[in-house]
C-alpha cells in the first residue's frame, strides 16, 4: 500500500522531519568519520539502499587519505557525536565546501524500519482504522483476540 493518500500527499507529510536540511561543521565531522585529527576535505554518498538511505560514503582527507564508511555506522555515529537530530535519518545527501562545513538534505527521522508514528497519526487523520493503519504497516498480520 503506498505511504499516500488518495490525493496524492504522504501521509507524514506534515512531521517537522518530513524534509530536513543541516549544516555540519567540518571539525564535528572528524569523530564521526573517525579520521583521526585530519580535517575532512569532501563528503560523497557513493550507494544508496533500495528506499534511498545511505549504503556508502566517502571521505576525503587534508592528509590525502580517503575512506569508504558504512552508512548505517555513520549515521549511528553522528547520533552519539551530535546528538539524534543533528542527523535525523540515514535518508540524506550531503555537499559540502572542503573543511568548512557539510550541508546534509533529507528525509524522516529514525531507521527506516517499522511503523512511522507520523504517518500512523497521518492516516488516522484521513479517517483510516487501527486495523488499516496496521496494515499498512505490516502487511498479511492478523490481529486476534488472546
């Protein structure tokens, strides 16, 4: 079932972490990407998963080093570097001006993986019950009476 409604519009569309952008400091990044106390020079999304979150990354180094980084543990990373919000989802694309400060433009909040409350409390918005918001979420469960 598409995470829509029927005019088109998703359905978590109105949580503040639907579209998020985040300006990084050079310097916060270093722990993240654990270059030591190399400044980072370039960030670069290299792969992504099927619905779009970071698979890869790359970075640059001033030492002339690169790596290739995870991107579940870069953003699990950042959470314990940053703060949970600073990086809201592994959904992103990053630019960024070498050293200075990475731009980070994305989408929802948490692993990806489950229920979204927002879009839960969207669909029950639109009118749709617990047992259709359910499943929609988790697709061929029974719900039944213990």
């Amino acid at each position: 079932m598409p995470d829509v409604d029927k005019n088109g519009a998703a359905f978590c569309s109105w949580s503040p972490y639907y579209r998020w952008r985040n300006i990084i400091p050079g310097a916060s990044i270093v722990p993240v990407v654990e270059s030591g106390t190399s400044a980072v020079t370039s960030m670069a999304v290299v792969d992504q998963w099927p619905d779009g979150r970071v698979k890869t990354l790359r970075a640059a180094f001033a030492d002339g080093s690169s790596a290739t980084l995870d991107g579940h543990k870069f953003y699990s990373r950042a959470g314990a570097a940053l703060g949970y919000k600073v990086l809201p989802s592994a959904l992103f694309t990053v630019a960024g001006a070498p050293s200075s400060a990475f731009e980070f433009d994305g989408r929802g909040l948490g692993h990806g993986v489950g229920m979204c409350q927002w879009g839960a409390e969207g669909r029950a918005r639109s009118g749709l019950s617990a047992e259709e918001i359910l499943a929609a979420y988790f697709p061929g469960t029974e719900i039944s009476k213990l």
